[in-house]
C-alpha cells in the first residue's frame, strides 16, 4: 500500500511539472514553485526525486516510451514504407499538440541551464525518430513507392520541419497548433517520391494519441 501510494505521489510531481511547463510565458520553473503549487515543502519532493534533473528524466521516460511505442505499433501494422512515414509525422505532431508541456521538453526550452545529460538524451531521442524514418523510407525504395536513394536527407528534413512546428507550437504560446496545415506540407516533404497513401493514418494516429496524454486532466 505505501509503495502504490509513493507511485500515486510521484506520478502527481510529475504530472504538476508537466502542467506548469504549459503556462505560455514558459518561465523556468524551480523546485520552490513546484512545491508551493502541489501545497507541499521542497523536501516533501526530494523524498520522490533525488534531484530536479531526476524529476525531468520522469517525463522524458514518458516522451521516450509513448512515441517510441507508437512508432512500432505504426511500423507492425502498416505495411508500405511511405504511409508508416505518413503516420509517423502525424503522431509527432498530435503528440505535441496534446502535450505541450513535453514539447518543451523535446525541443530542449524546458531543459535550458538544467543538468546537460537531459539535452543529450532529448538530442538521441531525435536521432532515433531520424533513424525509425529513414528505415521506413528505405523500406520505401525496395517497395518501388520512392524515386530517390537519399532517404537520410529526407528523413532529416522531416524531423527538421516536425522540429519547426514544434519550435512555433511553444515559442506561439501554444496557440500555433503543430498538426495546422500538415497534410499540405506533408504532401510536400514527401513530394519526389511515388506512393497512393490512403487516408487511414490520421484518425488511425489521433485514436492512439488518446492513450498518450500525460495530462491530468487526461486522467
């Protein structure tokens, strides 16, 4: 019982962080803020987390679990390489847009001045999503769906324009939704290569996003 409830409060730190990482001015946020908004001291808190770093590694593992996760559900159920790059840009869209504390977080404003390895981790966590599309379009090409050879190119091209919308959705105050006008720059980004993408991918995206909000208000 005392375990469930220590993961209850942990879980309660964590999604209160997520909550003030949404407040549009994105001011930095000490643990002294922290603690006065869930009502508690700053030991209250260090008796769940070592450390703030600590606290921020809990929503990365969040970031890190949900779109990684959903990356092989994509990658198992569709078969063609350009509709998983499809469904790939959709999700990371969506993600951010129902989280935007944890955009924040994945474009590194949050991390600012905080412990380095955080940067770095958020750093390999781009260069996996990088990596998850250049196999998909690579998978492309031995499926006859692409003209080019260069998927590397394509796929950091792609991951620098989700940064983008991602870098707006936040620096916007969270009025500039990432997934505005995606489909026509999608079209774009993947223009070049040949493929029949089918219309499934987006509300086939937006119902495993119900499952990925950190939220409380998701809960």
């Amino acid at each position: 019982m005392a375990t469930t409830r220590n993961g209850e409060r942990k879980l309660q730190i964590l999604q209160t962080l997520a909550s003030m990482l949404e407040q549009p001015k994105g001011e930095k946020i000490t643990t002294a803020a922290l603690a006065a908004r869930l009502e508690v001291s700053e030991a209250a808190l260090y008796r769940h987390f070592a450390s703030k770093a600590q606290m921020f590694e809990g929503l990365i593992e969040f970031i890190e679990s949900s779109v990684f996760g959903l990356i092989n559900r994509i990658t198992e159920q569709e078969e063609q390489g350009l509709a998983q790059v499809h469904s790939m840009i959709v999700m990371l869209l969506n993600f951010a847009e129902r989280n935007p504390g944890m955009t924040r977080v994945m474009i590194g404003d949050a991390l600012v001045n905080e412990d380095e390895r955080l940067q770095l981790r958020m750093n390999q966590f781009m260069e996996r999503i990088e990596l998850s599309i250049r196999q998909s379009l690579r998978l492309a090409e031995t499926q006859t769906q692409a003209s080019e050879e260069d998927a590397a190119i394509r796929a950091n091209l792609i991951v620098n324009a989700v940064l983008g919308h991602w870098q707006r959705y936040a620096n916007s105050g969270f009025s500039q939704k990432p997934s505005t006008n995606a489909m026509a720059q999608m079209a774009i980004l993947l223009s070049g290569v040949f493929v029949s993408v089918v219309d499934r991918p987006l509300s086939f995206m937006l119902s495993m996003l119900t499952q990925v909000c950190f939220h409380q208000a998701c809960h």
